[in-house]
C-alpha cells in the first residue's frame, strides 16, 4: 500500500497547519499566564469587579481557563500532527 503524491502532500501541509495552531495556542497560553502573573490587580479590577467574583474565585476560572486551552490545544493540535508524522515517516 502506497501513499500518492497528492495524499503525501496533503498531509504534510495539513501537519504544518497544525504544527503552526500548536505553537499559537502555546503562545497565548504564555501571553494569558503572564498578563496573570505580571498584572493580577488589573485583571481582578476589570473581572473581578465586573462579576463580583473574589480574587480565589477569579484565580480558580483563569486556571481552570489556561488548563483547558492547554488540553484542548494538546488533544486537537499535538496528538494529531504527531500522528501525521509517524505516518509520513513510516511510508517514506
């Protein structure tokens, strides 16, 4: 069984695409974690107020937050470019 041309190519842009959502998450998870670190009085001000929510509240939603863009960047972005690549590279 053999792959064309056209699929293989197919798939390695499809991995680039995914390769590239994958850093992108990665770097707003890092822009996300450091406005949290760097700024927590001015994102409680403009939320927590806004909400009414305590700054332990406020701290619970934005982990929760960074921990499920993390898994769903993880599971739909880095499994399924890992997975391309092992098929690629067990054809060639």
């Amino acid at each position: 069984m053999t792959m064309s041309d056209q699929t293989t190519e197919l798939l390695e842009v499809v991995a680039q695409i995914l390769l590239r959502c994958w850093i992108f998450g990665f770097v707003l998870l890092l822009i996300w974690g450091g406005f949290f670190v760097l700024t927590p009085n001015v994102i409680y001000d403009l939320h927590g107020t806004m909400f009414g929510l305590s700054p332990h509240e406020l701290n619970v939603i934005h982990y929760c937050g960074m921990a499920l863009v993390k898994l769903i960047v993880i599971c739909f972005f880095f499994f399924p470019w890992v997975s391309i690549r092992l098929v690629l590279k067990k054809r060639k």
